[in-house]
C-alpha cells in the first residue's frame, strides 16, 4: 500500500486499521468527471468549438480555451483538496504537499528535466546540433515566438500546466488515498489522460475532411498510446518528486520535442558553393544520431531512480 507522507501513514495505521476515505472505483469516477469538466466545455461555446471555418488553432479558440480549462483546474483542484482534508484528515500544509505545490521542488525540477533530455540525447543533438538550432537560442528566438505565438503558448505552456495540474495534481492525490497500488496509480490514471486526448479526432476530420477515416483511426490511436506512455511517466515522476513544477516542466520540454525520430536519415542543413553544386552529407551525422539515441535511453534506465530519488517523495518505491 502507498503511504502518503504525513496525513496517510498516520490515518491507515497499522494500529488501528480504517478504511480509506474514498475507494479506488470512486477515485477513477472522479477522474473521468474530472476529464469531462476539462474537455466538454469546449464543444458548449461558439468561442471554443471549433467548425469547418473555425480552426482550433484560431487564437480567440484558443484564448478562450485557456480560460476554460484554467477555471476547471481550479474547481477540480479545489473538490480534491476537500476530500483530502474532510473530516481532518489532512491539514492544508499537508493538503499542498500532496498536491505538489508545496515545497516547490526546484531541485527535483532540475533532476527530473535532466533525466528527460538524457532520454532524448538524439533528438537533442539533431535539432541543436544537425538542424543548427543552437542559432536560434542565440538569438532567443524559441522564446520570443513562445509569447507572441498562440498555438507554441498551449502547446508548451497552458496545455502542459492544466493537464499536469487536473491530471497528476488534482488526480493522483485521489488514487493514493483510496490505497490503490502504485502499479495502478502509475498505470491506470494516465490511460485517462490518454482518452482525454481522443476529442482530437473529431477536430482533425474537421479540418482535414479528405483523409481516410482508417488513417484518422491509426492517428488517434497512436496518440492515445504515447499519450498513455507519457502520462505514465509523468504520474511515476510526479509521486517519486512530489512536485507539480517538475511534472509540467518536462511535459513541456517533452511537447517542445515531439516524438524521436526510430527511422531514416538525419540530414543536415544542404550548403550550394558559388557553382550551384552541393554535396551529399555524411553518413556520420545519421550514425551519431542513433548511438547518442540508444545511449541516452540507456543512460535514462540507469539513471531512473537516481534522479527521481527525493525527500518529497509522496510514495516509497525501491527502484
């Protein structure tokens, strides 16, 4: 059973059992409640509901999306921390904790960022190094476009935070003190996430009305599977941590990314000399790619438990 600091371990003790104040089967139904909130809102309102003339990369969509899914944050938050210290079962320092605001977690943000980009070593070397983005940070272009840029601000930014706080902070919280496993924690709240994802289909037929419906078919079920496999280890990473900051700072560097690239080659950026005439690149920048790829994920394996290891843990796990 996982043992929650403080308000936990001391309610479930072994001295004199109780039962636990909310059971798993109602920490999952406040889940997809919690899911419904967050994403039906968006089909309500003409502002938000995107149309085969309104797209939902359409900044007042968007803006208004925002808005949405900040005020539900903010309510689902707010139901969670009332069952966690209803009855007095938790204080509110207790409360914050488990929700991993408090402490902040500035250390465990940097150990768990490094572990991330450990992970993607290839893809890292690809953009900075082959596709010569280094450039752009020189200039801090990334971030100049970050704020005048609708779309890269939710992809990276408001889209990372609300979900990282309704689905690891508002959530998780709830599986651990209904006493479900650890293994189910870590495994079954993140396939929630992952549904939550599948309105994206609907979206993706509106604005692309002539792709096969079999290819949107694979498209959303793709996502629903690296969605799952990235909300796993958001929620593994959330309860080793014990920090919102660290969850959301990865799942933004994760989506600044995308996915890495298992196939093909890496080309680097073509330079044509005075006479028009160009060479054909190196098959050492492909090479380089896939060793730094299958070193970084060997490196993360290793470093796994190392870098997630903290005092603000909210669960033991021998690693």
């Amino acid at each position: 059973m996982p043992s929650l600091p403080g308000f936990i371990s001391r309610y479930f003790s072994k001295d004199e059992p109780k039962p636990p104040p909310i059971s798993t089967t109602t920490a999952i139904f406040l889940l997809v409640i919690y899911t419904l909130i967050y994403v039906v809102p968006f089909y309500l309102s003409p502002t938000t509901r995107p149309s085969p003339t309104l797209s939902r990369d359409a900044p007042s969509v968007i803006r208004a999306r925002i808005a949405s899914v900040s005020l539900t944050c903010v309510a689902c938050s707010a139901i969670t921390f009332v069952i966690l210290t209803s009855q007095g079962q938790a204080t509110a320092a207790e409360t914050l904790h488990t929700l991993g605001y408090w402490p902040i977690g500035l250390v465990e943000t940097g150990k768990c960022f490094l572990l991330t980009a450990v992970l993607f070593a290839g893809p890292l070397y690809e953009y900075l190094v082959v596709d010569e983005g280094w450039r752009d940070w020189l200039t801090l272009r990334p971030l100049s476009e970050l704020f005048s840029e609708w779309t890269k601000w939710r992809n990276i930014v408001a889209g990372p935070f609300t979900e990282e706080v309704l689905f690891r902070s508002a959530a998780v919280p709830l599986m651990l003190a209904a006493q479900t496993s650890v293994t189910t924690t870590i495994f079954l709240s993140p396939l929630v996430f992952g549904l939550a994802h599948l309105h994206h289909y609907y979206e993706f037929r509106l604005s692309h009305p002539h792709v096969a419906t079999s290819l949107m078919l694979m498209r959303s079920i793709m996502q629903l599977g690296y969605t799952t496999l990235f909300g796993a280890y958001a929620t593994f990473l959330f309860l080793r941590s014990g920090s919102l900051l660290a969850v959301f700072a990865v799942h933004a560097f994760c989506n600044c990314m995308g996915l890495p690239r298992v196939w093909g080659r890496v080309l680097p950026v073509v330079v044509i000399d005075d006479r028009g005439q160009s060479s054909r690149p190196s098959l050492l920048w492909t090479l380089v790619y896939y060793v730094l790829l299958v070193a970084g994920a060997v490196g993360w394996y290793r470093n796994l438990g190392p870098l997630t290891d903290s005092s603000n843990a909210l669960v033991a796990m021998k690693l």
